[in-house]
C-alpha cells in the first residue's frame, strides 16, 4: 500500500511493537521510561493519532480488545508484515542516508556579530549553564543503563545524544573564551546606527550645530 514515510514516531511505534503486539498506552508508558521523547516529540493525542494512521495504512492490525473494570475498553495493535516492510525500509534509510538537517544553534552563531559583545556572551554563558545541568543528568541516566545490566544496542541512540550534548558544551565554552580573549573580535562598526539610536547622538548633533 503506497503512504507517505514513517514518521519518527511512527518508526518508534514499530520498534516497540516489535516485542509484542501493545495498546497505546502501554506504548506511552515504555517511551517514557527509555527516554524516547528525547528524540521524538510524543505526546498522547499525537501518539494515538499515529497508531490510527498506521493501522489505516495497513501496517498495523487489532489483535485483541482489553477492559479493566470500569475503565475504556483498550485496542490491543501488532505489526503486520506490510508494517515491518516498511519499518525495514525506512530504518535502513535514517541510518545509512546522510540528510540535510539545520540546528536553530546555527542560526544563533551567525547573528552573534550584530547582537553585539555583552548580549551574546550573556546568552552563550546561560546556554553553557544549561548544557552542563544536561551533561550531568546524561551522566546519571548513562549510569543507572550500565547498572542495570541493558544491553548497550538498546541505547546506542541515548549514547549518541549524549555525546553531541558534550560536544557542544566543550565547543561552546571554547567560543566563550576566545569571545572574551578577543582571539575572534567583534567588529563594533556593525552596532554604530545601533548606538546612535539608544543613545540620541544625532540628536544632539543637530542641537549643537
């Protein structure tokens, strides 16, 4: 059946449903607890609307239908054989294919020049306090894996983001410090239309001429 490619969400519905066949909410608990929603935005109502457009797709099927008391009746999903197809396709892509990604830091990097010296360092010292309170919460979930004894494939992703997140801590605070040497200047004449503005300049030229 022709669709559209999974989505990261989608790709991580079929991961886990490569287990065992799970109602959604089951799904939403184990993406919590191995920290999915660090590569993927999952939230509940786009959870479920996935599951529902991968069923119509055909790539998942009912397999069975819960009730616990009084609460809603549960849809029990496994993955067909057309939904690993696809899965097997589109993982080989995200993993070999190389894709033109554009990081919002990036954008922060080419306007720090107009920004000026004091704002930009202000911001890239509350981004380097933010990226270590994220290299040590990395650190105590690297940590607490490693106890338990989970075999290291199942986090390969974890371990990557937590290796980027280092990086560009270090990167970072290498900015910071050649900023504050001066090593990479500012180039002030950028902000003179600027200063003249907050400061009135001109219009104390026009008053004394």
């Amino acid at each position: 059946m022709a669709s559209a490619k999974l989505t990261p969400l989608g790709i991580a519905v079929l991961e886990l449903l490569h287990e065992k066949p799970m109602h959604p909410y089951e799904m939403a608990q184990l993406m919590r607890e191995r920290y999915v929603d660090t590569r993927v935005n999952v939230k509940a109502g786009s959870l479920y609307h996935t599951v529902e457009r991968l069923h119509r797709n055909g790539f998942l099927e009912v397999v069975d239908t819960q009730r616990d008391g009084r609460r809603p009746e549960r849809t029990v999903y496994g993955m067909t054989q057309a939904g690993l197809d696809e899965f097997n396709q589109r993982g080989r892509e995200l993993l070999g294919d190389l894709t033109k990604e554009y990081p919002a830091y990036l954008s922060g990097l080419a306007v720090i020049d107009e920004l000026g010296r004091e704002a930009s360092l202000l911001e890239l010292e509350h981004r380097v306090t933010r990226l270590r309170a994220g290299v040590a919460a990395d650190q105590a979930v690297l940590d607490r894996l490693a106890a338990d004894g989970t075999p290291e494939i199942y986090w390969l992703d974890w371990r990557y983001q937590c290796d980027q997140r280092k990086f560009e801590l270090e990167w970072t605070e290498r900015l910071l410090e050649d900023l504050r040497s001066g090593r990479i200047p500012f180039q002030d004449n950028h902000h003179e239309p600027i200063l003249k503005l907050i400061t009135g300049e001109d219009d104390d030229e026009r008053k004394t001429s």
